[in-house]
C-alpha cells in the first residue's frame, strides 16, 4: 500500500470515520508498508469464503498489521492497489481478497473456516472495515507467486488508523484454493 506524493482534495471522507478529509500532502513521498504471516503447516484446500490467516483456532488469529502505516497518529493514508504476495508457487485458483481495517478486526474463525457467507463477515465489528481489493495471482517464479488488485471503493481508499499507527488486514479465499504447507503470506 503507497501514500502518494501531493494533495488529497478535501471533499473526500476518511472511510469509515464520518469525517471530511483536510487537504493532505505528504511531503516525504511515496511509503510502502507490508505485514506478513504463515498459515498453518497443512495442506487442506480452502473453499471460497475461507479465512487465509497464521493460527487454525479463532482465538490465535493474529490479523496482519501494518505498523506504522501513517506516520503519526491522526494522519491518513490513501491506498491506491494491494499487492499479495506468497511463498508458494502454484497460480491454480490463486484468487484472494484482501479486507482492510483502521482498527484491529477479531474473527470469529480461524484458518480455513468461513470468514465470508452471503455478505456476513465472521469478525466482531464492521465498522473499522475501509475497503478490500480482489486478487489473482498471475504471475509466479522459483520463489513465490503475487497479484495486485485495485481498491474495491472507487480509485482509492482513504482512511486514518483508529487509534496508533497501524492499520490491519484479513485474507479470504474467493476460490477452491490448495496452499503450500507452511506458506507464507506478504500483503503490501
């Protein structure tokens, strides 16, 4: 996820907070920020709507986070496209999509249980939901597979932490998708 360089218009809302956003620049440039985990070390297929996350228990799943995704705190980020990438190669039925939170998301399930049916997420909350990019992965080589995928609100989503600095994402499955035992996950 990248801030851009310039101004943000002020007739923007920060997704999810209700307010309008002041005209924003970042003077420093563009920043990139990544967050990665492993799933479990199993090779059970997962079936679209499934949970990608680090622990098989709901209790253990520990969202991705991106620490320090804005600067300081009460800044906003603007995030463009989602790149994931993984340690596995295979590119079959490698179609992920990617939810972003401002606060810390806690899933009611765990790796390869159902975190979406029919438009209910299996999450305490949604209202730190900002936005999700869909995925295919498309291109692979001898040490992992990636894709990118725009916002799913328009251009971009823009938003500020709820709290802190870091903003938080879940992955889940939107294909019948067969992992690597072991595989790790980079969103960024």
């Amino acid at each position: 996820m990248r801030a851009p360089t310039g101004v943000v218009p002020a007739h923007r809302e920060l997704a999810g907070t209700g307010r309008r956003l002041q005209d924003a620049a970042t003077p420093d440039g563009l920043q990139a920020v990544s967050a990665t985990f492993t799933r479990p070390a199993d090779t059970s297929a997962y079936a679209a709507g499934d949970l990608v996350a680090n622990a098989a228990t709901a209790g253990s799943v520990a969202p991705a986070t991106f620490a320090g995704a804005v600067r300081e705190e009460g800044s906003a980020i603007r995030i463009d496209r989602i790149r994931l990438r993984k340690s596995g190669t295979s590119l079959a039925n490698a179609a992920f999509r990617v939810y972003v939170f401002r606060g810390q998301p806690t899933p009611s399930v765990g790796d390869n249980a159902q975190l979406h049916n029919a438009g209910v997420l299996a999450i305490d909350d949604v209202a730190h939901l900002v936005g999700w990019a869909d995925i295919v992965m498309d291109r692979a080589a001898a040490a992992g597979a990636c894709g990118r995928g725009p916002s799913s609100s328009g251009p971009a989503i823009t938003t500020a932490p709820a709290a802190g600095t870091s903003l938080h994402a879940l992955i889940e499955a939107t294909a019948a998708y067969t992992p690597e035992s072991g595989e790790s996950f980079t969103v960024s």
